[in-house]
C-alpha cells in the first residue's frame, strides 16, 4: 500500500488528472449500467403484468 501511495505521489499532474477522469468514467458506466438493469427489471415486470391482463381478458370473453 505504501508503494502504491508513493507511485501515486510522484505521478505528474496530468497522469492524476487522467486517473481522475477514468475513475469518473468508469463511475458513469456503472450508473448507467444499473439504470438499464432497472429498465430490464421494469420492462420484464411490464410484459407479464400484460399477459395477466390478457389472461383475464379471456376469461371474461369465455364468460360472456
């Protein structure tokens, strides 16, 4: 750990702000990442509630 703090240390100034930028980066990714896993989870949640829909729309057809 100390030799990577040193490493750190004796980066010019460019090379931090380029670790910076890819650490913001890679912070990006991973939020959109987890936005698009929700919209999965909600468009997944979205179909099966439309099959119950229509199941029940058949019931009551059959009914009728």
């Amino acid at each position: 750990m100390l030799q990577q703090n040193k490493k750190y240390k004796d980066e010019s100034e460019n090379e931090k702000q380029y670790r910076a930028l890819i650490s913001e980066y890679n912070k990006e990714i991973k939020w959109h990442c987890k936005e698009i896993r929700m919209c999965d989870n909600l468009k997944e949640r979205s179909l099966k509630s439309l099959e119950r829909v229509k199941q029940n729309l058949q019931k009551v057809k059959e009914k009728i």
